[in-house]
C-alpha cells in the first residue's frame, strides 16, 4: 500500500462547546493520512495517485463549519475522503485543540479517529 500524509496542517475555526471558543474561536492543527494501492508501481502520473490537494480541500471545507466536538469533526471528515476517493481504503485524521479553555491547563487535546473501507 501507498500512504499519502498531510501533516500539521493550521486552522482557525469555531469549534468548541464553550460560549468562547464560538465567539473568538481556536487554532486547531490536522494530520491525514490516507492508504491505498495504486495500479502502477512506480506511480508517474497524478492520475495514479490521491492528489493532496483535494485532500485538503475536503479539510479545509470542514473545518470552516463550526461543530461542537473534535470526534465529530475528525469522523465526518473520514466519511467523506472514503465517499470521494473511491480507491483509498483507509483514512486517519487526528485534529488537534491547540489551546483548549481548561483552566491552568498547558497542552493540546486531539481526537483521532481511522476509517477502513469495508
């Protein structure tokens, strides 16, 4: 199999189930990686491959609407790389809160999630 990776990827987004966090909103970091196998080794052509940047479309569009939770966010993101790119047979993203509103609280809360296609 092919792995392809998208890797720290920054976002400013109204994620959150606090009042703040959909008021001024947070800075969130994706990671994606994606699986497959492509017909031709050695891949020459975009064709033969996922293309990254659709990839990151689908990221990005995401993660422009507001949602409550991380996990909602990283397994609809999931679903729909599966829906489109017909040849991936599995999806991980991991979403990170770069600055969570938790009291004395230094650090990133993330949630993860993989997707095999059946």
């Amino acid at each position: 199999m092919l792995k392809i990776e998208l890797s720290k990827l920054q976002f400013h987004g109204f994620h959150g189930v606090h009042e703040e966090e959909t008021k001024a909103g947070g800075n969130f970091e994706v990671n994606m990686t994606v699986y497959f196998n492509p017909e031709n080794i050695p891949v020459k052509h975009l064709h033969e491959t996922i293309d990254y940047t659709q990839l990151y479309e689908v990221i990005k569009q995401r993660m422009q609407k507001p949602t409550k939770l991380l996990e909602t966010l990283a397994t609809e993101i999931a679903r729909q790389v599966l829906d489109r790119f017909s040849r991936i047979e599995e999806v991980s993203i991991a979403i990170k809160k770069l600055n969570p509103p938790i009291a004395f609280f230094n650090g990133t809360v993330a949630a993860e999630y993989t997707l095999k296609r059946n």
